[in-house]
C-alpha cells in the first residue's frame, strides 16, 4: 500500500502526460473520470486503498472538470466533483479529520460533494462534510468549513457569503488536452 501510495503520489504526479496520468488514476486506483476530465501535474490523492477507493467509488470527477496543479484530493470518506469544475492550483479538499476530544486519535471522514460549475481558488481548503451548491465560487485562501448554497460566492477564513452569481453557469470547459503539459 505505501509503495503504490509513493508511485501515486510521487513519480505518476509528475509524469508530463494527462493519457498515463489518467490511465494510472483509472486503473490502478479506480479513480472515475469523466470524458473530458482533466487531473494536472502534482496532484496528490490520500486514499485508504485502491479497492476500497474501486468498490466505493470513493473518487469521481465529473466530464470536463479540472483539478489544477498541486491540489490535494483527499477521498478517503468520498469525493465527488460535478460536471465543468474548475479547481485551481494548490486547493486542498479534505474528507477526513480527527476529532479533537478523541483520545484515540481516531480519523473520522465526511463525504465531500462539489455540484456542477463551481469555481474554487487558489488555495482555498474544502473541509469534510461540505457540500458546494451548483454554480458556487470560493474565493482564493479560503476554509469552507459548512455548506456553501448554489449561485453563493464565499470567501474568509472561515468562509462567508461575500456574493451572488446572478444566474446559473451554463459553459463547458474545454475538452482537448495537450500530449504533454
């Protein structure tokens, strides 16, 4: 598990090519990516195992939508990202915590959902159990620690409504890739 955790995270995060990025994330660990989808360099992905990750369809990415470099995708307690999101560079997205009265020190997880058209920061933190509503914006730096409703934009540490998108997102990111980044 810690060789094919290391290989993940640092020699296939690195590998100037979205098909064997990809081939590896489908593969290997059962990550599902939609047509389109789009995982860039140095990406790095917690995961308890790649069949529990395989049988719980524990990390989806929806048609489409980009996860930017350097981001964290934690989907241990699950993570679904929707259809034309935009993730931007070093945005960390956790879906497990430990409890701070647990004198086990246990990891508790919360399954992070992220609907379509959403725009998140550079560097913003999505912690677990959040959902972010459809056509949503978080503001760079931010540490969304509840729920964000669609159309919202949300910004601070922590994250409060700042705004709101007058209508509903209609685009589609582009879909071609380069062979190499």
């Amino acid at each position: 598990m810690r060789l094919l955790s290391f290989i993940t995270n640092y020699v296939i995060s690195h590998v100037p090519s979205y098909s064997i990025r990809h081939a590896w994330y489908r593969r290997v660990l059962g990550v599902q990516l939609g047509r389109g989808a789009g995982v860039h360099l140095g990406c790095y992905v917690w995961y308890f195992g790649p069949s529990k990750l395989r049988r719980e369809r524990l990390l989806q990415i929806g048609e489409r939508s980009r996860i930017n470099r350097d981001c964290c995708l934690d989907a241990r307690g699950g993570l679904w990202i929707g259809r034309d999101v935009s993730v931007s560079p070093g945005v960390t997205i956790l879906t497990a915590e430990h409890p701070p009265d647990d004198e086990e020190f246990r990891v508790e997880t919360g399954p992070v959902r992220i609907e379509d058209h959403v725009f998140i920061g550079t560097r913003a933190i999505i912690l677990p159990g959040v959902t972010v509503g459809a056509g949503a914006m978080v503001a760079a730096g931010s540490v969304v620690t509840r729920d964000v409703p669609a159309l919202s934009i949300v910004g601070g540490v922590p994250a409060r409504p700042i705004g709101r998108r007058k209508r509903m997102p209609s685009y589609r990111l582009e879909e071609p890739f380069p062979r190499f980044e």
